[in-house]
C-alpha cells in the first residue's frame, strides 16, 4: 500500500483487558483455582450451574478489584450488582455469565503508559468483575470437540479503555503496563501463555483529523503481545484497503491466524440487548463503605507511576532506565535498598539492568526470584568501585557464585575465585617495566604514533599477572613507561 495513503487514515483502538484474579478458589463457589490440573477435577454443582445451587461471592476478588481501581485512579461504585449475561456458548454450563454490567467496579480513571515521549494517560472506561468461561479442545485427531470446566467460574477483571489508542505498539505497550501493575499490586500472575492475560481489540479507521469514528471491529482473544501487535496491524491495513475500494466495512467479531498473520472473520457484531442483562437475583448487592476502601488505599504498594517518577526526580535516572528497573515491583524495591547501602544509582542500575537481568534469563527467574541479597551485592560493587575486583570478573564470576552460594559474602567468594587484583604499586610497576623491556620494536611503533599497540601491552601485563592486575593502574604505568621509554 502506498505510504501517502496509509497516512491519510488513523487508527483507532481500545482495549478490553481480561485478568484471571489468583484467589485460592472461585468467584461464586469454593472449588479450587489451578492452572495445569486435569481436566473437569476442579468443578462442583455450583460452577456446574446444576438446579438448586446458589452462588456465594468471594469477598477476596471483590478487594481485589477494589485494589485495581483505586489503582488505576477509577471513580469507585459505592453499590454494585451482578447481571446475567444470557448466551449459549457449549463452555458456559449456566447458560448465562455472571457479570457487572450496569454497575462495575469503577468508571474512569487511566493508566501511565510508557512511550517514547515519557509516561501517558490511557483514559479507562470502567473496570468489572465476571466470571470466566470453560474451555473449549479442539483436536485434529478427533471429530469432536471437548470441553473443561476448571476454568468456569474463575474470577476476572475486565479492565476496558477508551477507544483512544492510537496504534499497536501503543496498544502493546497498555497491555504491558496492565500486566506490571497486577503484579505489582499481587492481584494476578499476568502469565499470558497460561491465559491469565487476555485481550480483545476493538479497532476502526477515520481520515486523518476526522472526529468522527469509523466501524468498530472486534479481534477476539489475542493471547501475546506479539499476536496483538500483528493481529492490529494486519487489520488497519485491511480495513484501510476496503475503504479506499469504496466498500464498507463490516461490525464483526474476528480471529487472529498466528500462522497466515491475517485476521478472520468470525461472526457479525451482537447488539447488546441480544445478551438480556438482568440482575441476578440469587447475589446481593455490594455496599463499598468509605471506611472498606480507605482501608484498602493504605495497603497499596508504591505504584509503576509513583516508582518511574521517583527514580527519575530523585535518583537521576535517565527514563530508560526508569522504566526498565520498575518493571517489577521487586526490582524497583532492590534498587533502593542497593541505593540505601551506598551504592550510587546510576551503578545500581547499571548492575540490575546489566548483569542481573542477564543472569535472571538465563535461569528462567523474574526478580522476585533473585537469591542474592542487596547487602551481597552491594559488597561486590563497592570491591569494583574500589578496583579490588575487575567489572568483568565480578559480573561474569563472583556474582554467578553468589547466586549458587548467597549465604557467603562477595570477598569471601572472590578471593576464592582467585580474582582479587593486584594493587601492589611496586610489584605492578615491576612487571609493566619487565614487559616494556621485552618489547623494543613495539616500543618504537608507539612512539612513531601507533598509539593502539597500548593493548598488547597491556595484554601481556594481565596474562602475566593471572589477571589480577588492576587494568586502570596497569593502563597509566604502560603509558608512563612508554613515554620515558
């Protein structure tokens, strides 16, 4: 498609985000929560939706969400209710879907999304609660489809934007920061492989400056951000296609072909009526004292937000590395205590976003997985800081063997490593003049001008030393020796 016309249409997009909360049991009835366990074992009349069974709400996802809202800044309801949400579908066993419909969770708010500029606002239409659906197996093998219930009656947060995302990486970027904060706030795992994270994207195309939007189209259960970036993509052109061939656009709900990377159409939009919402008379209403949510505000971690603005403001930090050491709640709160034990910041992040990070993927960790204690680590910068230990040597073989060992300290296993430089003066010295006079012909190349011959030498001096030399004190004796050679 020719790029003028491509940038004479915007895209258009919002976001319906579904978090699977990870309480113990379900939202309306004690079976148990577990991903991975066999199929239809974690079920019971009452998330089977058999007659005569009653639903009982688990207070712990009500404070769940609670604690989403406010993070979120979202105007809390004071008194809320489910609704029946009437479909057929063969994974539904009730026949309908307990959900917040007319009165959610909250209304408004927004989330700080990271971009190139910095921190913005993505505007929230609501948040609610529902419950999760079965799930449908479809195998090739096997002319019929199966379905596990284990899953119905999970709670979920469905976190809902304004259709006020302007493209996919912005829309990947919104996603990204939902599954930060939840985790932040240990309301849910965020793992989208194992669908705790889900997400439809509602997208339509206008002229450039136009206010007016166009049809909304619905991509249903992106499952990577990968998968939400391409799926987006693939569908703002396709719609752009259809309009510059003067053809209309359909209201549907599509799939997402991670094989073809193609949207497809699945079936045509349902009006909202067509689910007959009505209030389930089986749950009581939900009273939110002002009392109950203050007391939930007070146990709210430092936020995302509240942790980039710091690190900026009051560590120094440039945005990039902002973000990358509040990219989880644990990391953020590792690199204030590195901080709080004299390690500069811009060293501490530094050591977090360079070697920890690289050791955390090599082992499959987050950093909540992290062994080693800032007090270790801080030991270990101080023995670079005060050149005792090499940079290369501490990230690549002290700090591994406190990861194995995090009951012993960073001195402790360097000397054992036999990495401990040498800061003998007298003893360096001797060895830089012991190699400066091995080498005359090279000697003469420096002072002819071939300045970049400093690093065999400097070479020598480590390989005879076993590298322990100190390389800054080695680096100015060569250069002293060569001078006055």
């Amino acid at each position: 498609m020719d790029a003028i016309v491509r940038d004479s249409y915007e895209a258009v997009i919002g976001l319906e985000i579904h978090v699977q909360l990870k309480t113990k049991s379900k939202i309306f009835s004690s079976d148990p929560v577990s991903f991975g366990a066999p199929p239809n074992t974690l079920v019971s009349t009452v998330s089977l939706g058999l007659p005569g069974t009653l639903p009982k709400l688990n207070r712990t996802v009500i404070e769940m969400g609670l604690r989403m809202a406010l993070a979120c800044r979202g105007n809390v309801s004071a008194r809320q209710h489910f609704d029946r949400k009437n479909y057929f579908y063969p994974d539904l066993p009730k026949g309908y879907q307990l959900t917040q419909d007319r009165s959610p969770l909250c209304r408004g708010g927004y989330l700080a999304v990271p971009t190139k500029e910095g921190l913005t606002q993505v505007e929230l239409e609501k948040i609610h609660m529902e419950e999760d659906a079965g799930k449908l197996i479809h195998d090739r093998a096997d002319a019929d489809s199966r379905v596990d219930y284990n899953r119905a009656g999970v709670p979920l947060l469905e976190i809902v934007t304004k259709p006020v995302i302007g493209s996919p990486a912005e829309a990947a970027a919104t996603v990204i920061e939902v599954r930060k904060l939840v985790r932040y706030l240990d309301i849910s795992d965020g793992n989208m492989e194992e669908g705790s994270l889900r997400c439809d994207a509602n997208v339509s195309i206008r002229p450039k400056g136009s206010k007016v939007l166009g049809t909304k189209v619905e991509i249903k259960n992106l499952n990577s951000m990968r998968n939400l970036s391409h799926a987006l993509a693939y569908d703002i052109q396709r719609q752009i296609e259809l309009a510059e061939a003067g053809l209309p656009i359909t209201s549907e709900t599509r799939g997402f072909d991670v094989q073809t990377g193609k949207t497809f159409p699945q079936r045509t939009k349902e009006a909202l009526n067509d689910y007959r919402y009505f209030p389930d008379p089986d749950l009581p209403p939900i009273e939110v004292s002002p009392e109950w949510l203050q007391d939930i505000r007070s146990h709210l971690p430092v936020l995302p937000e509240e942790w980039y603005d710091r690190l900026v403001g009051q560590y120094a930090l440039s945005p990039a590395d902002a973000l990358t050491v509040s990219d989880s709640r644990e990391g953020a709160e590792y690199f204030q205590r590195l901080c709080e034990l004299g390690v500069k910041p811009k060293s501490a992040a530094n050591w977090l976003i360079g070697p920890v990070k690289s050791l955390l993927n090599q082992r499959g960790w987050d950093m909540g997985h992290w062994p080693v204690e800032p007090k270790r680590l801080a030991e270990l910068t101080g023995l670079v800081e005060s050149s005792q230990v090499s940079f290369g040597a501490a990230a690549q073989r002290v700090l591994p063997a406190l990861v194995d060992q995090p009951a012993k300290g960073a001195g402790e296993l360097a000397a054992a490593l036999g990495v401990i430089q040498e800061s003998d003066a007298e003893g360096l010295e001797r060895l830089v003049a012991e190699v400066i006079k091995e080498f005359p012909l090279k000697v003469e190349a420096y002072q002819k001008g071939k300045t970049g011959i400093v690093s065999m030498f400097m070479g020598e001096v480590m390989k005879r030393s076993g590298g322990k030399a100190d390389p800054r004190k080695a680096n100015e004796l060569i250069l002293k020796k060569l001078t006055e050679a």
